[in-house]
C-alpha cells in the first residue's frame, strides 16, 4: 500500500485485482522526489486492474484524484468533504468513463503485453513519444479543489483510450518494459455527474503522486527489483560467498563426479587407442595392443614421409 506522510497522511492508494492489493516493492536506489512515492508491480498480460484510494482522515476540502495511465489521462473523481466524515471512506476507480449522445459508459483497464517493432521513433509524432516516455505507469495525482458544482453542459470530452499497437523498440533505450496499459470494449453504466471546480493551489500542483510502475516478474527481476529465483542459476554459475552451508556441500559433490566422469572418459579413450581386431573363421575379438609408434622422415623438400611398412 503506498503511503505518503505529511498533506497525504491518511490517505492510502494501491492497485488491485480481483480486489486484491497487489504486492508493492521498492527500488532502494531511487530517491523519491517531495511529496511523491514511487512502488513498482507485478503486471500479468490480460489481467484487469483498478485504482483503490483509501480515506482515513475528515476532508478539510474536495480532493480530486486523477489516474493517467502511461501518461495519458484516464480518469478524474472527486471525493467531497462529506463523503468523508466517517472513519474511512474508499474510492475504486477501474475504468475511462465516456458519454456518447446521452449514454454513458466504462472501459475497465488491464495490463497488455508490450509490442515493439523497428520503425525509427524519430518519424513518430509527439503523441507517441510522450506515451513512450511514460509507458509502464500507473499515476495517481490528488489535488485540492474547492467551488465545486456540477457543469451547466454536463457532458465529458471523450478521451483517447486507443492502446498502442507497439513501439519502436530504440525508443525503449534498453528500459525494462514488458507491459503497457490497455482498456476493455465500453460497457454501459450509470449516468455521470460532471463537475466544475477550481484549484486550491494556483499552479495546479498536486499534494501526492503515486506512481506504480508496472512490469513483468522477469523484468522485475533483470532490473533487481525482486530477487532472482537461486533455482533459476546454477550452482556452478552462483558467487561463491552467497552460497550457504547445502548449496556448497551440493557443489562440490558435483565437481567431484564431475572430475571423476573426466578421468573414466579420458581412461576409456585411452583403452580405445590401444585395442586392435583379431579376426579368426569363427568370431571377431579385441584385443589390447601397444601404441606403435611411426617413424617419420622429412624427403628433400621438408615433407613429412611416413613409413608404415
């Protein structure tokens, strides 16, 4: 569950499936900027995912949550101070919601495997190039508003919710990616009230950014955010001191027949070398003969010359 301390104390988002809190983990290397926490997670081709916010606190004002997928903007909500004065209010966000001549509908989201191609990125409009910048994040944005009421045209701009195709894969620069976000086919829901509204704050700023950065587990593990599975390596490939008492005692018994399978080859060949056939009217049998050795002479010219007589 990411958790932010100060303006966004109380206030917990996470992503789910199947309404289960998805496992979040951490790059230790990366500092956080203020105000903003960034989680990485497990994402599965086909899988349906939504925003869960989680309220524990009285609102002093509408907040207004904002979900952009892959940089683009997917869905804004508001949670008015009312809404909010019991102990704990939550927020499920799991879809774009648009409106076609009166009737309103949903496309829930889910995770998409990843295409790329060769085409040179340098060709692609800008559009493109700002969605691959972001691809693979989810980002959650909570602002303070206030003057809220409902719009006198209540209808909502129908936004873009085509998934990519693919991407061209120099525009990856060798960044772990293996999924992008995508949307169902639209499903009819319930009317929408759109609202209008101001910011608290005049540069539009938002008070907590949650970032979810989502990828496959191998991607995950290329880029040691989780840990690589020891059964995934061999112990002969393992760094020594990272071995425990077992895994050595297991390596070095297979070194061992290891050596022992090297010397019983390098034996049998050696016997090989040594055998000649005897041959009599009633069967055929081996017998070990020593190596002879054959003279060799160099003619005139340098040429080697073999006697064999």
């Amino acid at each position: 569950m990411a958790i932010l301390n100060g303006p966004a104390s109380g206030l917990n988002v996470e992503i789910t499936v199947n309404d289960i809190a998805l496992e979040e983990h951490t790059d230790e290397a990366e500092e956080n900027p203020p105000h903003t926490v960034n989680k990485y997670i497990e994402a599965t081709s086909g899988v349906e995912f939504a925003v869960r916010a989680t309220f524990r606190w009285g609102l002093p004002n509408a907040i207004l949550l904002e979900v952009h997928l892959d940089g683009k903007w997917a869905r804004g909500n508001f949670v008015r101070q009312n809404e909010s004065r019991g102990s704990k209010y939550t927020l499920i966000l799991d879809g774009s919601i648009s409106e076609v001549n009166g009737q309103w509908f949903n496309q829930k989201c889910c995770f998409a495997s990843l295409q790329t191609d060769d085409s040179d990125i340098r060709l692609a409009d800008d559009a493109v190039k700002d969605v691959v910048k972001n691809i693979g994040e989810i980002s959650v944005k909570c602002f303070h508003v206030k003057n809220l009421s409902i719009a006198a045209n209540n209808s909502l701009t129908t936004r873009d919710t085509a998934g990519l195709s693919s991407v061209p894969e120099k525009a990856l620069k060798g960044r772990a990616l293996s999924h992008s976000a995508s949307f169902r086919a639209p499903e009819a829901t319930s009317h929408v009230s759109v609202y209008k509204y101001d910011f608290f704050d005049a540069d539009k700023k938002a008070f907590a950014t949650y970032n979810f950065r989502y990828r496959s587990r191998e991607a995950l593990r290329a880029m040691h955010i989780l840990p690589r599975s020891p059964s995934s390596f061999r112990l002969e490939d393992r760094i020594i001191e990272d071995l425990n008492l077992e895994e050595m005692r297991e390596l070095l018994r297979r070194l061992r027949e290891q050596s022992h399978r090297a010397v019983e080859v390098k034996r049998e060949r050696s016997d090989e070398s040594e055998r000649t056939i005897v041959e009599d009217d009633d069967e055929v049998s081996f017998v070990r003969a020593k190596r002879v050795k054959v003279p060799v002479t160099l003619n005139e010219d340098g040429v080697e010359i073999l006697d064999l007589t």
